[in-house]
C-alpha cells in the first residue's frame, strides 16, 4: 500500500505505507502447526490423568458454582436439561451438535486461515493456542465437573448415544469429564467470531459468527456439560488471550525496529530498509 503526498510546487509524490517495515507473511509448514497440535494434546492428556484424583473436589467445586447462580438467579441448567431430556430426537440433535460442531468448525477456520489468509492465521492461531493454555491452567487449578455429573441432571450425549460421544465408550478414557470451567465449546466459538469478523466485512458472515457462540451457548446448557458461568469464563480467557497476543506483537514490533535500527544496511531486494530507500530515491525523483 501507498500514500499520496503534496510536495512544493503543487506536485505529489508517492510514499509507501509503514507496511515495508513488516516482515512479509508467508504460509508456515504444516508440520509445525501439527506438531503444535500434538503438544496442546500431550498437555491435555497430561491433565486428564490427573482426573481420578481430583473427583470429590471437582464435584464440590461444581456443587459451590452451581449454589452461587442460584443466588445470583442465573441456574436454568437444571430446567434446560429436564426439557431436553424429554425431546429424544431434538436431544439426539443438539448432542450431536454438541459433539462434534466445536471441532469441525473450529479446525475448518483454522485451516482455512492456513491455507488462504497467511496475515491473519499467525496472530489468530496465536490466540487460540492461548485460549487452550489458559483454560488448562484452571482445569489444574480448579477442576469443575460439568452438572450432567450432579444429582437430578441427566446427561444428554450419553442417554440419545450420540455420534462421537466423549462421555461414554472407548473414547471416555481420553476425555477430560472434569474441565467444565472455562468452557472451551464457548471459548473456541468465540474465537470463531472474532476470525470471521476479520475475515469478512459481509453482513451475513458477521451475522453467523454472533449466532454460532448463541447456538453453542444454548447447546452446552441444555446438554447439562456447562454452568452459565463456564460460559462466561469461556469469554473471558478468549478475551484475555486476544489481549496478550496484542501485547505479545507490540512488543515484538518495537524489537523489529529497535534491531532494524543497528542491523548494517544490505542492498537486498528483501530488506525493508533497502525497499523505503529505494522508494526515497524515486519521490527525489518525481520532485527534480
């Protein structure tokens, strides 16, 4: 990108955005990003074995949360999950949803980004695997179980057999039945907002990445997986993520000059410094 600017005698010249001094984006291997996709999951698994040893508290944990909304008035899991259980067929429906929606979505933006917008899938891929630590921080810290797992809750996944169901079968072993605060259904379609907002300008894209985290909020209730306030700390650990990642790339341009500032100059096609030089000489140009 340019901008145009007035010089004497009523003559204009063109001047490059700050943008040269931004290293180029370029597509980063797969394997990395696979490799980093391993170790979020060794990570997890790393916390899931901890599981059986933290029951009786993640249960008081999930008992106390479930006290404080109902104080504050805010507890419609119990009545979500009683009417859900009721509606076998929509119950099957949005526990499928509930299953499987999360992953395929997220990882489908992913890779798109990936694949198409190489600018935009750093700083996002960024901030997701953020979303993912910080949550992993409080299931070490503050297991919460989910409320399907509390007296009077029915757990829907489980009782309409849901396809990929992680609650129950040959998979529960390598899910994590204690995590349900920060929740990561919530945190990851957050994400997905924010991704498709950067993506598009389009009113009907903007309009789906608000609906999806509703339509998510609404399953993961429903289902019994999530409290009101897994929800909101889902929200929150998005949000802090995206900050530090802001923080994190400030940071990192202010380096980027500072070291662009003593690095010698090299008359390199591909040095930022070279490529505004070369840029100067063309506006004397213009002017003489």
């Amino acid at each position: 990108m340019s901008t145009a600017v007035s010089i004497d005698g009523g003559r204009s010249a063109t001047l490059p955005s700050m943008h040269v001094l931004e290293p180029v984006q370029k597509r980063s291997h797969w394997w990395v990003e696979a490799l980093a996709i391993v170790w979020l999951g060794w990570v997890y698994d790393a916390i899931t074995n901890l599981a059986p040893l933290r029951l009786n508290a993640a249960l008081a944990h999930a008992g106390d949360v479930l006290g404080l909304e109902r104080t504050l008035h805010i507890d419609p899991e119990h009545a979500l999950d009683g009417w859900l259980a009721a509606h076998h067929s929509l119950g099957l429906a949005i526990a499928d949803y509930y299953d499987n929606a999360h992953f395929v979505v997220t990882l489908s933006l992913l890779g798109w980004l990936w694949w198409r917008r190489a600018d935009l899938y750093r700083p996002l891929r960024n901030a997701l695997v953020l979303v993912n630590l910080l949550a992993f921080i409080v299931f070490w810290r503050y297991p919460v179980a989910p409320p399907r797992m509390l007296p009077g809750f029915t757990d829907i996944v489980a009782s309409t057999h849901a396809i990929g169901s992680w609650h129950s079968g040959a998979l529960a072993s390598q899910a994590n039945q204690l995590a349900a605060m920060p929740s990561l259904h919530i945190a990851w379609a957050a994400w997905c907002t924010v991704a498709l907002w950067r993506i598009s300008a389009r009113i009907w894209v903007r309009v789906l990445g608000i609906l999806y985290p509703c339509m998510t909020a609404a399953a993961v209730l429903a289902t019994g997986n999530h409290f009101v306030l897994d929800i909101f700390a889902g929200v929150v650990v998005m949000a802090a993520a995206f900050a530090l990642v802001a923080l994190f790339s400030g940071w990192a341009a202010r380096l980027r000059i500072g070291m662009l500032g003593r690095r010698p100059f090299i008359a390199n096609s591909a040095n930022p410094a070279y490529r505004m030089s070369q840029t100067c000489y063309e506006v004397r140009d213009q002017v003489d």
